[in-house]
C-alpha cells in the first residue's frame, strides 16, 4: 500500500487562464480525471487510490492559494 510519502506536497493537476477586467466576475470549470489523486502501484499493474484526506487548492499562483478543500476518501481501492 502506498503512504503520503509517495505523494509531492503539490502537483498540478489542472489549469485555465482567465483575463479579467477589474470588477468582473466569471465561472471557470477545471475538469480533473477520475484518478485525481490516484498513483499507479506495479505489483497490481493498476491506479490506486489511497485511503486518506487529500486537499485540493485554487491560487493564482504556488504563493497565492485563494482556497482550498479538503476530499476524504474512505478507503484504498482500484480505480480506472
């Protein structure tokens, strides 16, 4: 089984560049793969997904983090 050792402290999992006039407002999606944040194990030869809290952050930059949310996922298991 793998550890949050395996994991880097960030990765970027997605982008989308957004130019905006002072006070506009707009509604951007970032669509993430279903493994997000899954590691390929080669004993099983497939992606898993490893049991624990993983926090996914919005920034305009690595030093700008505008927020963040927190996913639980229950426990290890397989995923496409």
């Amino acid at each position: 089984m793998y550890t949050d050792a395996r994991h880097p402290p960030r990765e970027l999992q997605g982008f989308a560049r957004v130019s905006l006039q002072p006070g506009e407002i707009q509604t951007v999606a970032i669509l993430l793969p279903p493994r997000t944040p899954a590691l390929f194990s080669e004993e099983r030869n497939a992606w898993l997904m490893e049991a624990g809290s993983f926090n996914f952050e919005l920034d305009s930059s690595s030093r700008d983090i505008r927020t963040a949310v927190a996913i639980e996922v229950a426990e290890t298991r397989t995923v496409p």
